[in-house]
C-alpha cells in the first residue's frame, strides 16, 4: 500500500514502464495458490480497449472501474482514485490498475475460457480491489459498486 502512495510522489500520470509492481498479495498456505493479484499506477497505454480486437483471443470487456477485462489467464480493473494520501490526486485521480493472473499448473492447462471462470476472476479481483481502494480512503471507494458488475461490453470499433 505504502508503495502506491510512493508512486504519486513522482510527477507524472504514473510510473515508467518496466517499473516493478507496487503492492502484491498471494497465499503463504501450503499448497500454495496459483492466483497472484497485483496492484500499481498505470499508464494510459496499459489500458485494453485501444481498438485492438481482443475478443479474437478470448478477452471480454466488462462495465466496471474504468476498464475491467479478463479471459481465463488474468483479469484487470483500472480505477482513479482521489485521495489526500495520493499527491496530485484531487486535480487529477491516480490511475490504479489491478491485475489477477492465475499461473497454470505444470501439469495441466489454465481453466476453461468461460462465463464462469471470467466471473469468478472477477469476483477476486474486484473484492480485493475494492479493499486497497477503501483503504487508501479514494472518493466515493473509486466509483466501485459493493458487488461486481459482470455486463459484458463491446470493444472499441466493434458493432
């Protein structure tokens, strides 16, 4: 969490790319789970509905945060948030990007792309999101509703 707040120390929409996550969660159980969330400050070039016709790889777009978008290997939720405890973010919201990959076993093959599986990475994620965001203390909990929402939506171009 504090790495995030670091982050908006910087000037600028956010961080170079390359630079390291800010904040992570994964279990310390044993065995030990194969789903990673990431949190950091996001450029605008990370964002997925840019025109590119990812639903041809398996990606839906869905109307939640800023973006949200998921196939059966990770899901992402962008929001802005506005803080005191994040510079500069009253004039402009941080742009936090979440980001749940699930590592596939080395024996065998991700889950399948569908409804469900896209759900319940989402359901994750958003819960979790929904956690730093509130923490963070961001304006109005970053436009996150209290549950997901799982409206699909076209991309970008798409009829």
């Amino acid at each position: 969490m504090n790495k995030l707040i670091e982050d908006r120390k910087f000037e600028g929409p956010g961080r170079a790319l390359g630079y390291t996550k800010a904040c992570s969660a994964e279990s310390r159980t044993a065995p030990r789970s194969r789903i990673k969330i990431y949190f950091d400050v996001y450029e605008g070039a990370s964002l997925f509905d840019d025109g590119t016709k990812w639903s041809k790889s398996g990606r839906h777009l869905y109307a939640m945060g800023r973006e949200s978008s998921t196939d059966n290997k990770t899901a992402y939720l962008f929001v802005g948030c506005s803080s005191s405890r994040l510079k500069g973010s009253e004039a402009q919201p941080a742009p936090l990007q979440g980001r749940l990959e699930f590592d596939k076993p080395a024996k065998g093959a991700y889950p399948a792309n569908t409804p469900a599986t896209r759900e319940a990475y989402l359901t994750v994620l958003h819960s979790v999101t929904l956690a730093v965001v509130k923490k963070l203390g961001c304006e109005n909990d970053a436009g996150l509703p209290e549950k997901p929402v799982f409206t699909e939506k076209k991309w970008r171009g798409e009829q």
